[in-house]
C-alpha cells in the first residue's frame, strides 16, 4: 500500500475531502479507492454513492424477500383454519402432541438462526485493495506459470491504463482470463507469449491491461465489457469527431492463434485508425508549433542576451574611458593648482628678495637659459639657495621692477622644484640648490660667472 508519508500536498488534501465527503475512516480504505480512480475524485465519490445505493436496492429487496416469507406462512395457515371459533382440544391430546411441538420449536429456532447466518454473510465486504498492487501480484503470478517472456503487461489499474491511453493516443488491449475456463492455459503460455504477438504489440505500441476475473477489478471490468466467455480481449481506442472518447472497436472471445490474434488487431486498428492518427497528426502539429515558438524564444533570447553582452561591454567600455578622462582631469586639476601654488611660490620669492649689499657682497654674473644676462650682488651669509631664489624670481623683477611693501605669503603644502641648474663655464662646475655660504666657495667669492641651463627632462605639459 502507498504510504502516507510519499503523497504530497495535493494528494494528502484530496484524501481529507474524500474521507470527509463519504465517512469512510478507514484511511487505507479511502487511498485504495482515490487510487483506483487515479486521484479522480469526483469519480471516487460519485462510485461510492452508487454503490452504496446498490447496496441499499440490495438490502431492501432482500428484506422485502425476507418478509414476505411469513406473510406466505399466514396466508397458508389462514387457508387451513376455518374463520369460526374453534374447539378447545382434550388434555389427552395435548399431552400426546407436546413431544412433537417441542421438536418443531427446536427445529425452527435452529433454522431461523442458520438463515440468520446466511443472510448476514453478503453483508461482509473484503477491503478494496489498491489497483497497482493488484496489476504486479498478476503479472508475478502470470510469470510464475509462463515465464517472462511475454507481451509487457501495463502496471497499474484499469483506469488509469485508461487514462493512460487516452492522453498518450495509444490502442489499449484488454486481456481478462479465468483460472476455471480450460481454454486459459493454452492461451496464456501459446499466444501471450509467441514472439510474433509480443513483437506486434510493441512495434504498435499498443497498452495492455490484463487481469484475472477472480479479483475484484478484473471482475468488474468483466461486468463493465460484459464479457461472456474467457479468455476475453476489447480493443480499446479514442472515437468520435467532436469529443472523442474511449470506445470498444473490438471484442474477440475465446481461445485463438497468435496469428489469428494479431490479423484482427490489425484489421480493426486500421478501421478504426483514423481518429487515432487524426488526433495524433494535431497533436504533432500542436508540438511542432510549440517547438517553433520555443526555439523562436530560444533564438529570441540568444539574440537578447548577445545584445546585453555588447551592451554590456560597450558600458564597460564607456566607463573605462569615463575612468581615464576622470583621471586625467584629477591629474590636469592637480597640475594647474600645483602650477598655481608654483606661481605663488615664485612670487612670494620675488617679494621677498633682499636688497642688494654694498659691501662685503660677491658680484656674480648669469647667463639665463633665455640668452638674458644679469650682474647681481650678493651678502657674504647668502647661500647656493639664495641664487636659486634669484634666478627663479627674476622673471619677475625684470617685468616689474623691484617690489614694493606687498609681501606674498607661501603656499601651504608645497614643495618647490626648481627647473634648472647652475654650473661655472670653465672649469665646468656644478652648483645644485644647498644652504652652503657663497664666502665658503671659492670658485663663487668674490665674483664669477654662473651658467643657468634648464633641466632636458622636464615636463613641458
């Protein structure tokens, strides 16, 4: 039996409103019956009102049955005893017939209680069995007397092979057999397992149900096709324009030849085909055009996603560049207020240039790097960096003139880099920015020539 715990969601509340609907508490009662009917439950519920109203058409004709019994006893009594009033009999006899009422009184009761009995019996109904477990105990019993070499057998029960059938468009066979019918053995190791029926039946694609009339859905199913004589077979396929539906197109009673067996198949699929193969052919054409539409929206989505990769590189792309103009603008932001805090500098160099000395003062001569030549005189403390200064904000001096009492105040975070260098002609000494005293070199004091050169390796940006 299917366990509880396997049936998911929908399942579990199908079989609440069953339980509920009909009052059946046997909980493995109500999933046989939801499983014979394949989860319908409609179906399911509506097979238990008709049963139970057989039952009841049953009982109550047996109860009419039942009662009429001593009604026919008083009619016969009526008829033997005149209606007037009748002697009273002699103690002789009374003593004499009492041996003889009394073993009719036991008698009776004995009876009575025996047809009590009987009657009670059709009241007992065997639990329904689930459908599934009923179609494999068949097949391990059919392949226990024949083998397993035989046409494959549907697993499951007769309405949902039906069910089956139908969504799948196949032809359904329906084999019933009975174990008191001589003609069953010989048909069930001959024709249901010749290599020719089994090859048939799969190369047609064919569903077969089979059962044993013995149990309960086999028989019923044998009631349902009102079968006659086993074994029994019913070719089952969709029929009909409009709605078609599940109808029998062929019956084949008794015992017969595989060959004989697959020639009526045959005949009557092709007869009754059409439908099949019309509903077949419409149910290719649906699938290929849900094929198209899926492999459109397949190309469809190919193609977007190749377009959301371009797009996506393309913004990826943008962005680095929006990175390097972003950077390069920093960079350019950075170098004009580097450039303007270097501007600054030099001004605040040129307003604060000392004055020059008249005495103790060394006389030096530049020959700037722009072909300019300036005399300037310098204080015995000056220093290497001082001449630095000098040629740095002499540019200013010249357009300008000295400076007045506006003083520049130096830039905050700044650290100036003086562009040039400076070096003696001959020999060819050089002089880098230092705090060494112009007194202590003697090359510079008391006076000398300095060349002004600007460094190769400057940035012109």
């Amino acid at each position: 039996m299917v366990s509880l715990d396997t049936l998911n969601d929908e399942e579990r509340d199908k079989l609440h409103q069953y339980q509920t609907i009909t009052q059946i508490q046997d909980v493995e009662e109500a999933l046989g019956q939801l499983l014979e009917f394949d989860w319908n439950l409609e179906r399911a519920i509506q097979n238990v009102y008709e049963s139970t109203s057989r039952e009841k058409n049953r009982e109550e004709l047996e109860q009419e049955v039942a009662t009429t019994v001593p009604a026919a006893e008083t009619r016969s009594t009526s008829t033997t005893t005149p209606n007037t009033t009748r002697k009273r009999p002699s103690l002789l006899l009374t003593i004499l017939l009492w041996p003889f009422g009394m073993a009719w009184n036991i008698t009776w009761s004995i009876l009575s209680l025996a047809s009590r009995i009987i009657m009670a019996r059709p009241a007992i109904t065997q639990k329904k069995r689930d459908p599934r477990v009923l179609a494999l105990e068949f097949i391990e019993s059919f392949e226990q007397k024949y083998g397993s070499h035989h046409i494959e057998f549907f697993r499951g029960g007769y309405s949902q092979a039906l069910e089956k059938a139908r969504k799948d468009l196949k032809f359904m066979l329906v084999l019933l057999h009975s174990d008191d019918h001589d003609d069953t053995d010989a048909f069930c190791r001959n024709t249901l397992t010749s290599d020719r029926l089994v090859n048939f039946v799969r190369d047609k694609n064919i569903l077969v149900w089979a059962g044993n009339v013995r149990e309960t859905e086999a028989h019923k199913v044998s009631y349902t096709l009102q079968a006659s004589t086993y074994p029994f077979m019913a070719l089952i396929a969709l029929q009909g324009s409009s709605t078609p539906k599940m109808t029998v197109i062929e019956r084949i009673e008794g015992t017969c030849h595989p060959e004989e067996l697959i020639s009526q198949i045959d005949i009557a699929m092709d007869r009754h085909g059409a439908v099949v193969n019309r509903l077949l052919n419409e149910r290719k054409e649906r699938e290929m055009q849900r094929q198209l539409l899926v492999d459109q929206d397949a190309a469809f989505n190919k193609s977007l996603k190749q377009d959301q990769e371009k797009a996506r590189l393309a913004e990826e792309e943008r962005q680095r560049q929006q990175a390097l103009e972003d950077e390069k603008r920093l960079q350019q932001e950075i170098a004009a207020l580097q450039e303007q805090k270097r501007q600054q500098y030099i001004r605040y160099l040129y307003t604060h240039l000392p004055q020059e000395p008249t005495a103790n003062f060394a006389k030096l001569s530049f020959r700037l790097a722009d072909g300019d030549r300036v005399i300037r005189q310098f204080d015995q403390e000056a220093t290497v960096d001082d001449l630095y200064q000098f040629v740095e904000a002499y540019p200013l001096l010249k357009e300008e003139g000295p400076c007045g009492e506006e003083k520049v105040e130096a830039p905050i975070d700044y650290a100036h880099a003086y562009k040039f260098t400076m070096h003696t002609p001959y020999p060819r000494l050089e002089f880098p920015p230092s705090q060494q005293k112009l007194i202590d070199i003697k090359s510079l004091w008391p006076s000398a020539t300095l060349v002004v050169e600007d460094d190769d390796d400057e940035d012109e940006e």
